[in-house]
C-alpha cells in the first residue's frame, strides 16, 4: 500500500462510544431480523391471529369464552387483548427471545470474532449493550408487527361470520396490553437470557432460566390458588409471576363478571400490576447488566495470580529442561507394535456411551435442573389438594399419577437439551472434521 | 518506537508463559521468532491491548500503553493468530463494519474504502461473497485487510502467513514491506524464512525469555566456515548426535543428511562445509544453554 493511499485513510474518533454502540446495535438488530427463528415467529403469529380471526384458536385464561351463547364477549375488548399477551409473550415469544438474545455474544464468540473487535476502539461494554439493544429491539419490533396483525386481523378485514365478537375498534385496547404485558415480558426474557449467556458464555444455560420460570409459572403461579390462601398471600404470588397471568386470572377471570363488562371496560391496571411490570423488566436489565459486567471484566483477561504464584512459576520456568535436539526421529514406528482392528457395533456404542456419561457427569446444568425438578415435584405433591380444598393424603399411585405428566415435561425436556447438545459438542470443538474420519459405525 | 520493560504474564495454574521480557523494538519490520509455546502470542496479545500483563511496563513513542489501551488502539493494527469474523456478514460487510467502529473513513466514503483494501488484499472478486464461505487463506486476507485499514503506527501480525499459498505469501511481503517503510510493524512467526525474507532486525524467543536480539545478516555470518553437511547412515546419527552440535537432520532417500555446527570450523570427516542459513542459526539458538553472547546485539 503507498503512502498516498494510506494517508488518505483518516481515523476518525468523534461521536466515540455512543456510535460505537449504535453501529453494533444496528447490525444486531439487522441480523436478528434475517434469522429464519424470527421468521418462524412471525408466521405462528400471523396463523394464530388469522385463526382467531376465523373463530378456529381462542386464547382465553378463565373467562370471557365468545362461543357459547348470549352476548358474545368481543375478541377486540382490552380484555381480550391482555388476554392474548399474557399468554402469547410468555408461551410463544420467550423460547424466541431467549434463544436470540442468549446466544447473541456466544455466537461471536464461537466465530473467534471477538479478538479482533478487542483490539478496535470497541469497549467490552458498548458491545455487550449494543448487543443487547439490538436484539431487543428486533423482537420489540415484533411486537409491534403482532398488534398490527391483531388490529388488521380483528378489526379492520371484513368478516361476516365473527360480527357478533367485534367491538368497537379502540387503539387503546391493542396498544396498552401490548406496553403492560408484552415489553416487559420480551425485556425480562431477552434480558435474563442475554445476561446468562454473556456473562457465562455457556449456551446450555441460556434455556435454563426461561424453562425454570416458565414451569414455575406453569405449575404453580398461575394454577395454584387453594381457597384457603389469605388475600395477602395471593397478591405476593400475583407480584412474582413475571407473566402477570395469576394477576390477571384472580382479579378479573376467577369470576365471571359477564360478557357485558369484559366488552366495555377496561383493564384496571392497579399499582400490584404496575409495579410487578416495572420490577420484572428491572430483572431483565439488571441481569443483562450482571452479565455484560462480567463479560467487560473477562473480556481482556487479566488472570489474576498472587504474588506467591507469580515466584512459583518464574522458579518453576527457570528450571525448565532446555528443548531436546531430535530425540526418537529416527525410532521406526514398528516398534510400538501398533495393531488396527475396527471395534464392532456393541463396542463402539459402549465406548460412546462411557464417553457421553462421563461429558453429561461434567454439565453443570444438570446439577441445576435436577434439583429444581425435584424440588418442583416434591412441593406440587405436598400441596396437592381435593375436590374441597382438603389435603389429599399422599399415597405412590397417588403421587405418580398426579406428577407423570409434569414428569414426563421435565425429562423430556432435559432429554432434548443435552441430546440436541451432544449432537452439537463435535461440530462446536471441531472435532467432527477427525470424528468423521474414524472407522466408526455412525 | 515500541519499548518493552520486564514483560511479565504469569497464567493461572501457574503458568510462567513471559518471564520478564525486554526489548526495544524501533520503526520498521520487526521479527518475533520462536517455536509453538515460547510465549509469542501471549507478547503479541498484550501489546495489541486484548490481555493484561501481570506486571511490566509498553510504551509506543512515550505513550504508556497499558495506562491508555484506548489510545492504542486508536493507532493500531492486529492481525491475531486464531480469529474470526460473522460469518452471516460478506467480506465488504464485515470490513465495512470494523472501519466503522474503528472511525476510519476515506475521501469516497467508507464502502470506497473498504473496497479499495479489498483489492490491495486480493479479495475484490468476493467482497460480496459471505465469510462463512471463504476460504483459510481468504480470511486470513480479509484479516490482513482489517489490520492495515486507518494508517495505524503500529502494526502486530501474529503467524500471518499461516494459510497463505506460496503467492499470496509473496504478496503479503511486499505489502508489509511497504507498510513497515512508515511505521513499527512487529511480525510474530515460527516460519524462520519469513524473518528471513522481511524483518532488519528479530528476537527469538523461548519459554517466555528472548534469548537473541539480532539481524539476519549478523545471525548467519556468526556461522560463517562453521557448518557444515554429510550423510550419514541411521547407526552413525546417534554417534553423531551424541559428539556433533546437530542443528538439522533429515532423511533423504533413506539416508540421513546432517548438518552440523563446529565452533572450531575444522570440517569433520564424511562432511562439507556449507553457508549457514537462519534455520541453523535458530536451531543453535533453541538448543543452547545460555544466551549467544556473540549473537546478541
């Protein structure tokens, strides 16, 4: 390269930081917007609105059930709309959400991309946030494009066959469930998952979150309210689900207050929901702050050592034997006495399952998920109640037939992470290009 | 001028990987040499601002680079050994992309730019092509392309030729010859023709110590009359092993050539005086169990 050409290349540091952010901001939210899982989430959201549309899905928590006779209740009431986000945003987007979010830095990690953008002006933090920013306002664009879907699919197409459930078309009703419930639900989701995943790096564990508040969620938040539970109890548990489903169910659904008032009023978003949205969307920043801390401090690694270790390894360095000059060069490989024989099926299988074992023994999120299963199973079963809200007494065949299904949820679930994760484990330490060359039985 | 002061990196384990580094390493093409695990990337990653020193002292024409990574980088261009880019960007789009965080511009803009390099690099016919589809030596230029962008004054390749075929290696030399003429170029390899082919001046390296500080010239004409070749048969290389200061031995045709270095010059019997290249004189240097007073500048 000449001198004139290089000297017409300039440097220019001004805007700094906030452009640096921004630029990575940018081509993350660009990226997340071509993943082909956003795609998908865009079509099952656009067949879930259509289907509602046409009267074929409903999406309904206790109440307000439009198929049945008298008075419908209108798919287009506020309530309905909240409806349809409590569940959409935490069912459908969070699996989204976090695997995008999650594994965005781990992703760039995997590519040995971050070595080079260490070494640019780039700071750990403005990446890591920039990041964080972009993924998030990918999927909050989703969001957007899900109330447009809900307004063009609800109120504004002409359909005959669903008159009788559309109210009046207030933008309101669309616009707050989708502020209340579905940005701090995405934030949270997006911010715990990225938070995991940048501070750790560990893409197993990015899932891990998610499910467990989803199963808790699922198991207990929003299905466990025993008549003998005090109303001061109850709001606790409405102010930890992060969902704002048992909010929602227990203020509004439990009773059924007629078709009449779910069509013409609105949600009377309290200061237990406001302050539940605000604290869960606080997790998710805060978490994703944990995590992009840890990332800057790790970033440009600084290996701290005491000054003990720092004599030991110098000693230790200066007593080292000098290189050796060609040693065993010239020793034929005959002498090893090598044999080769291909292992047949049993033995390969049984080697690759000694092998797997001891890799499934070394994961640590195994030694997460087990227990929170357990502990999950375990307090569903001593809680268990009757028909009248007695305790039930707890028998074997009570107990696994009461916890098979949630059973059944937990291990498969576990059972898709760790084999999608052992299929994977060859191809992300590139050892497959060898593996694959092995005289083994695939 | 880059100068380095009782470089220090102690991993945990502990593991001394630098045991007090020192050089000083002025404009122009500078040679790091030494064999896998001597601590050259460990030197390299610390002076391109991405791993912190356990203790020791770099400063860049005065500048405390330790004290200021972001000024550092700001005028520096690292080409690490093991890198990537996102593979889901083209090589114009990912280049685009790191002018941008850097704030390096052109008169004709940044997509001007970074299509420029691109050719100076050999790479214009794939600038759009994703980067996930390239190829090692392709990636190893786009790299190249990446460290040269903004006329930074110092410039740290890391195993920069590793990838490369036998003419995009050549012109790889040229354009960091060109580059070196303005600016501190530190080249880090254990390919003992690149430092001969391209730097005035080199350190070897090993277990963490700079063992020589010379020039090629000055490191072959220490062997001048002093090396010399023979074949010999496979029961006579352990004899000779054992007796000779051995620098290189291999099998050709079933019979092992050695060359060997005598501090005497007195031509062994069976053998041949030969020049002395850069290879011998590394090899004498990794093997030897102090430091060549002779060699060191």
């Amino acid at each position: 390269m000449s001198t004139s050409q290089t000297a017409s290349m300039r440097t220019d540091s001004s805007g700094g930081s906030g452009r640096r952010l921004w630029i990575v901001a940018r081509d993350e939210f660009a990226l997340t917007l071509r993943r082909p899982m956003v795609w998908t989430l865009l079509v099952l959201l656009f067949l879930i609105t259509w289907g509602m549309s046409e009267g074929v899905v409903q999406i309904v928590l206790g109440s307000g059930d439009a198929s049945v006779g008298g008075k419908k209740a209108f798919v287009t009431s506020q309530f309905a709309v909240t409806q349809i986000m409590t569940v959409l945003s935490f069912g459908l987007y969070t699996f989204f959400v976090a695997a995008a979010a999650g594994l965005s830095v781990i992703r760039d990690d995997e590519a040995r991309a971050l070595e080079i953008l260490n070494s640019t002006p780039l700071r750990p933090t403005e990446y890591a946030w920039g990041k964080f920013l972009g993924v998030s306002a990918a999927f909050l664009l989703v969001v957007a494009f899900h109330v447009a879907l809900l307004i063009l699919f609800l109120s504004v197409l002409p359909n005959a066959d669903m008159q009788e459930s559309r109210g009046p078309f207030a933008l309101t009703n669309f616009l707050v469930p989708a502020l209340v419930i579905s940005v701090p639900s995405i934030l949270f989701s997006a911010g715990v998952a990225f938070g995991i995943g940048t501070g750790t790096r560990r893409s197993i564990l990015v899932f891990a979150a998610p499910i467990a508040v989803m199963m808790l969620c699922a198991f207990f938040l929003w299905s466990w309210s025993p008549a003998w539970l005090s109303e001061s109890a109850n709001r606790a548990l409405m102010f930890a689900d992060p969902a704002g489903t048992r909010w929602l169910r227990e203020t509004y659904l439990e009773v059924d207050r007629g078709a009449e008032f779910y069509n013409t009023q609105r949600v009377g978003w309290e200061s237990l929901i406001v302050a539940n949205r605000l604290l869960w969307l606080a997790v998710g920043l805060a978490t994703t702050w944990w995590g992009v801390r840890r990332f800057a401090r790790t970033a440009r690694a600084s290996h701290r050592v005491s000054a003990a270790e720092v004599s030991t390894a110098l000693a230790s360095a200066a007593a080292a034997p000098l290189p050796v000059a060609l040693t065993g060069a010239a020793a034929s490989l005959a002498t090893l006495q090598m044999t080769a024989a291909p292992h047949g099926w049993w033995a390969t299988a049984w080697g690759g399952a000694k092998a797997e074992a001891r890799e499934l023994a070394s994961r640590a999120g195994l030694y997460l998920f087990v227990p929170l299963i357990v502990l999950q199973l375990v307090g569903n079963s001593i809680t268990l109640i009757g028909a009248f809200d007695t305790p039930l007494l707890l028998t074997p065949g009570q107990l696994a037939a009461s916890q098979m299904q949630m059973m059944a949820v937990f291990v498969t679930l576990l059972l898709v992470f760790y084999g999608v994760e052992s299929m994977e484990r060859e191809r992300a330490t590139r050892l497959n290009a060898i593996h694959d060359t092995l005289p083994v039985n695939t | 001028m880059l100068a380095v002061r009782n470089l220090v990196k102690v991993y945990p384990g502990p593991v001394a990987a630098l045991q007090g580094v020192s050089l000083d390493i002025p404009s122009g093409m500078f040679g790091l040499l030494g064999p896998n695990g001597a601590g050259k990337t460990t030197f390299m990653r610390i002076l391109a601002g991405v791993l912190e020193p356990t203790s020791g002292s770099v400063h860049l024409d005065g500048l405390d680079v330790l004290a200021n990574p972001d000024t550092l980088r700001a005028s520096l261009g690292y080409l690490p050994q093991d890198f990537g880019f996102f593979p889901h960007l083209s090589g114009e789009a990912m280049l685009e992309y790191l002018l941008k965080l850097k704030g390096v511009g052109g008169p004709r803009g940044v997509r001007a730019l970074a299509g420029e390099l691109l050719e100076r690099v050999n790479l214009a016919h794939a600038a759009k092509r994703k980067v996930k589809d390239y190829s090692g030596g392709m990636r190893q230029r786009l790299g190249i392309a990446q460290a040269i962008a903004g006329n930074p004054k110092l410039i740290i390749v890391d195993e920069p030729t590793a990838g490369l075929d036998p003419e995009e290696r050549l012109r790889f030399y040229r354009l960091l010859a060109e580059l070196a003429q303005e600016r501190t170029v530190l080249l880090s390899t254990h390919i003992v023709e690149d430092v001969a082919v391209l730097c005035r001046r080199f350190a070897v390296i090993r277990g963490g110590q700079v063992v020589a500080l010379t020039s090629p010239h000055e490191a072959r004409s220490q062997l001048t009359g002093k090396v010399f070749e023979g074949d010999v048969s496979p029961e006579q290389l352990e004899e000779v092993r054992r007796t000779r200061r051995v620098t290189q031995a291999v099998l050709v045709e079933g019979r092992n050539r050695v060359r060997i270095f005598e501090e005497s010059g007195l031509c062994p019997e069976g053998f041949e005086p030969v020049s002395g290249t850069l290879e011998d004189a590394y090899f004498l240097l990794m093997r030897a169990p102090a430091l060549s007073a002779s060699a060191i500048a």
